[in-house]
C-alpha cells in the first residue's frame, strides 16, 4: 500500500478533481493523506468539505509515495508558492509519482519538471506550460514516465486509475 499526498487549496479546489481522484486511489488500496494552505475545513467550488491534516510548508515528502496537485481556481495560490514548488521539484527528482490535474500542472511547471515531458492541462494554462518547455498533447490525461497530468474534472477518475496503476 502507498501513502499518496493530495494538496489543495483551503477554498475553491475541485470537488470532482479531489473527490474522484481519491476515490480511485483509495479503491486500488492506497492511503490518502490530504494538504492545504490551511488546516481549517475545505470548501471546494461545488461546496464539498474535508478537513486537511497537513500544511504544504511542513510536509515531509520522504514519507509519500506519489503527490497529487488538485486544480480548481484556489489552487492557482501555488502557482508561485516555494513550499509547493520545492515539494514538486522534490518528488520528480527522487523519482516519485508527480502528478496534477486541470490547472495545477501549472505548478509542475512553475517548477521547472516539464521540460520535454508531454502533458495536458486545462486549456486556460497550455500557454504557461509550453513556455516552460512541455510538450501540451490535450488529451484527457497524459503519463510521461512518472508525471501525469490531466485536463480537468471529467478526467479525474481516469487520473485517478493512471496514479493507482503507477503505484
């Protein structure tokens, strides 16, 4: 069983793109442990709740398998965050699972992680993520190696099955 990491905003993440996602990954047996810029109650854009355990800036990636960067308009507050930052360039560079959905890729990207790597996005961030030197394909959900990426919402149980099958 592998311990997966889920950052999100305290306010405006998707609920699709959170909710979904987990259940997948829980589904295929894997623990979820949830982090955000707050540890009060979530709210996401829909008016889904959870409650995170963690905050971004004392997470300690040695002890996650795979992270998970979830999109919605909130979580657009760790475009230029270094703790989220530094958690993405560390996961990559130690060969974990990297992974973000709709337009969370934009922090892989801010990261400096998608150089040459094919990814997808939502649509609104394609321009940020070639600039930074990604390869945008538009598909639904991408895998390059251990990045995955996808586009939004409507792909989030697929993301969720492509983490599951990665870990």
């Amino acid at each position: 069983m592998a311990k997966v990491l889920m950052v999100i905003a305290n306010s405006n993440f998707r609920d699709e793109e959170l909710f979904y996602t987990k259940e997948e990954i829980e589904n295929a047996g894997h623990e979820i442990v949830i982090a955000s810029n707050s540890l009060n109650e979530a709210t996401g854009s829909q008016g889904g709740k959870i409650k995170p355990v963690l905050l971004v800036k004392d997470v300690s990636f040695g002890m996650y398998d795979a992270i998970v960067f979830v999109g919605g308009v909130g979580s657009a507050l760790y475009f230029d965050n270094p703790s989220a930052l530094n958690l993405a360039r560390e996961f990559y560079n130690n060969g974990k699972i990297t992974s973000a959905i709709c337009i969370a890729p934009s922090i892989l990207a801010n990261a400096g992680i998608l150089k040459d790597k094919k990814v997808t996005c939502y649509v609104s961030e394609k321009e940020n993520l070639e600039k930074k030197g990604a390869i945008y394909t538009g598909n639904d959900v991408e895998v390059d190696g251990k990045i995955i990426t996808a586009n939004g919402p409507n792909s989030a149980h697929e993301f969720g099955k492509k983490i599951a099958e990665l870990l």
